[in-house]
C-alpha cells in the first residue's frame, strides 16, 4: 500500500490555538515583549524589598572545641576507613 504524502497544515483561523497566537505577537514584538520583563522583574524585586524583611547574614553553629573536635572526627574517619578497606578487599579478593 503506497503513503500517501503528509500535508501539515498550521491553522490560522479563528480556530488557531492561543499559545500559538501568543507566541507568533512576541515574535513580532519582541521589543515590548523584553521590556515588559524587565518592568516586571523591577516590579517585584520592589515589591519583595518592600514586602520583606532586612537581610541577615549572622548564622553560627554551634561547635566543640578544636581539640576536641578534630581528636572524634579523624577517629571516625580511620574507623570508617578502615571498615571501607576490609569490606572492599572482601569484594575484590572473589575474583
């Protein structure tokens, strides 16, 4: 049975779809279209200074002494090695 060439017809009447016709005027006005974002990124970085609070940036942990600290985590660290070392050359060692 022979195919029948496709024929692809775009749809321009009253019952072309709206997404279509958006995009088709932002392509012919693509100026007004740049300067409405930027009017609307300046409109809500406004309103989001306006609406929200000070900016902060005085975040602490809470920590251990240095000593301390560095004695607990390079044990973990030489445990967890050394569990990772015995449990690779367990896998390996099969073949």
């Amino acid at each position: 049975m022979p195919s029948r060439p496709r024929t692809t017809q775009t749809p321009t009447g009253p019952g072309a779809g709206g997404l279509r016709r958006l995009g088709e005027w932002c392509a012919r006005h693509f100026v007004v279209v740049i300067v409405a974002w930027l009017v609307a990124l300046v409109a809500l970085q406004a309103a989001g200074r306006s609406a929200g609070g000070t900016y902060s940036d005085n975040f602490t942990l809470r920590t251990r002494s240095p000593s301390r600290a560095s004695r607990s985590s390079s044990g973990t660290i030489r445990r967890r090695g050394a569990t990772a070392a015995r449990s690779s050359s367990r896998t390996t060692s099969g073949s």
